[in-house]
C-alpha cells in the first residue's frame, strides 16, 4: 500500500511540473528594464504557436519611440487595458519589422507584443527609447 501512494505521489508531481513547464512556455512576459539612457534592448526566441509580451507601466503623455526586426512575420501589436476594454495604438499582423512611437493617453501598464503563427521559430530584436514628457 505504500508503495501504491509514493507512485500516486510521484505521479501527482510529474503532472504539476508538466502543467506549470506548459504554462509558462506558452508565454514570455517581460517586465521593461530601462538603462541609464533611458533605452531598453532585448533579443528574444519565439517558439511556432507561442507569444512575447513585454510590457511597462507608463504614466500619462509618456513618449516611447519603440523598434522591432524579427526573422518571420509576426503578429504585433502595442495593447493596454482600461478595465474590462483593451486598447490596440498599433496592430498589425505578419510584419517582421515595425517602428512607432507610442504617446500614453493615459497611466496604464503597455505591452508590445508578437505572436508566432508560423511553423518555426523566430527571433526579434527590440529596441525601445524613452524621450521626455511631451506638454
């Protein structure tokens, strides 16, 4: 009998760590890390099926010019949330480059995000740049 409950056990665990791993690889969420100058640089992986979102709080009439270069079309968008609503500055699907620049209408957290519906994998080059408040 104990042997029986140490494999249910064993089992139960394999399973969790089988759902937690699916769970956070369908997903990269990535918090803005600004440097010194105001910039932030990631190179980023996205799996076929599977998405990257990199998101940052911003108060209101932040400006941030922003880039991407991906090796496959993507889909982008830039996206916040007011409430149950979501909101899309930009939006376009299979583009593998893009810039922008993002004026915050108001205090909300921002996500650049790309989605790989393609059969391979691809890589993105990120660059955002933070510029002054406008008045």
């Amino acid at each position: 009998m104990l042997k029986f409950h140490a494999i249910t056990r064993m089992a139960t665990f394999v399973a969790l760590n089988v759902l937690a791993l699916s769970a956070t690889s369908h997903a990269e969420l990535i918090d803005v890390k600004w440097n010194s100058e105001g910039k932030f640089e990631r190179t980023q992986s996205i799996a076929p099926g599977k998405f990257v979102e990199i998101c940052e709080s911003l108060p209101k009439e932040s400006v941030v010019n922003w880039q991407f270069k991906a090796s496959t079309p993507l889909n982008f968008n830039v996206h916040f949330h007011q409430g149950k609503d979501v909101a899309f500055p930009e939006k376009q699907d299979g583009v593998s480059e893009r810039q922008g620049t993002l004026v915050t209408p108001s205090k909300e957290d921002y996500c650049w995000m790309w989605t790989n519906k393609g059969d391979s994998p691809s890589s993105i080059l990120v660059l955002l740049a933070k510029e002054p408040a406008r008045k």
